[in-house]
C-alpha cells in the first residue's frame, strides 16, 4: 500500500488521537517552558511515538512478507478488510476486547506504570522515552495501520509503511498539545466517535486492493511459463 495512504491514515485518524493521546501530550512535563522550547520537547515525544510505530512495523513486515511470497497477499487484504469493515459496522470495541487477553492486560498495565513514573520527571530523553511508551499503548487506530503493514510486501516496507502513519500524526497532536485547553473534552469526544466512519473508508480501500492486487513478478513469471507451448 502507498506511503501517502499510511501517512493520511496517520493524518486524518489523528482526530481520534486527540481524544486518546491528547491528555498524554498535555500532561507532559514540560509547563513553564516558552512555546519554542515546548514545541521541541512535543516534536522529541512524538518522535518517540514514531520510531515504536517504525519497529512494529517491521516485526509485522516479516509476516507479510511470507503472505507475499507465498501469493496470498490480496486474500489477507480483503480479509482483513472485511474486518474492520464489520469493526466499523458494529462499533466493536477492539482496544477492550485485546485487553481481555492476559499478556495484552499485562504490557498494558507495565506501559501505563513506566508512563506515570516518567510523567514525574523531566529531561528530553524522558519525552522521547514517553512517546515510545505511548506507542504500545491500546489504540484501535494504530491496529488499521498494523493490518495496512501487513499487506506490505517485507519488513522494510511495513517500517516504513508504519513510520509514514506516525508521522501523519504529528500535525495534529503537535498542535492539540500547544493549543492546551482550547479543545475541550467533548469535542475530543466527538472527534473520537468519528473512528468508525474513518475504519469503514479504509477497510473499503483493503477490500478493493484485494480484489485488484497484482500477482508478484516472479509469480506472474511461472504462471506464463506453465502456459507455454512445450515442444514434444
């Protein structure tokens, strides 16, 4: 999938973000600081976030390189799309659902206490060491960009796929931190409840990548050769 969809993904899915990660990003220790100061401590925080995206990414690029090899690539993108297609539909809750899983609630449980007692300190090793954190926690938005590395085709590919969606959540989250309290609570609600339309778009976009995948070029390649008129 194209890098510009991964980073719109990242872009528009980041109004989600603010509902989620917003009172992260304002509870940073960074208060007092003139705004320039402030804005290159929340760029260090969500670099943080970014290069545990790129990572994740890279783990699951593995996985899809081995559905690409072995041509299954357009099945996994049009399952996968029906997924979150029926996520979508039916406002399931995937964030509570994984949590129900023991190793999930474990990590969710460690991240959330490495987070408060870095809340407590300062340092801007200490923001970008949050932002990592923070990209571990739940968070139905970064699972789409997981299934999107998925149908990369190696593990080059899904880090990047997934390094272009953090950082299409910069903009936004950057500029919910510096504006503070101007985006009251309900409306971050508001902008949360709008993930299901955003999960029905995308899922469409897997489905018909799906159905219109193209086959590998050495696969193309021994399919025509398999056709090929044999001398007897």
């Amino acid at each position: 999938m194209a890098l510009w969809t991964a980073f719109t993904m990242g872009l528009i899915g980041s109004l989600h973000c603010i509902g989620m990660c917003g009172p992260i990003a304002l509870a940073l220790p960074y208060q007092g600081s003139r705004r320039v100061y402030a804005a290159g401590n929340l760029l260090l925080y969500n670099l943080g976030r970014v290069l545990t995206y790129a990572l994740l990414g890279l783990v699951i690029g593995i996985f899809g390189r081995g559905f690409f090899l072995a041509g299954f690539q357009s099945y996994l993108s049009a399952g996968l799309g029906f997924a979150l297609l029926l996520v979508a539909v039916f406002s399931i809750n995937v964030e509570s659902r994984l949590l129900r899983l023991p190793w999930m609630s474990r990590l969710n449980e460690w991240v959330k206490l490495q987070l408060g007692r870095l809340l407590r300190q300062r340092g801007a090793g200490k923001l970008f060491l949050i932002g990592m954190l923070n990209g571990l926690l739940p968070c139905g938005l970064v699972y789409m960009a997981i299934v999107g590395a998925l149908t990369t085709a190696n593990m080059f590919q899904g880090g990047l796929f997934m390094a272009f969606f953090g950082l299409g959540t910069i903009p936004l989250m950057l500029g919910t931190a510096l504006a503070g309290q101007l985006i009251s609570l309900e409306w971050r609600a508001r902008l949360r409840r709008l993930l299901p339309a955003f999960l029905a778009v995308f899922a469409i976009m897997f489905i018909l990548r799906g159905l219109n995948f193209d086959l590998p070029i050495e696969l193309r390649f021994w399919q025509d050769m398999q056709n090929t008129p044999m001398c007897r």
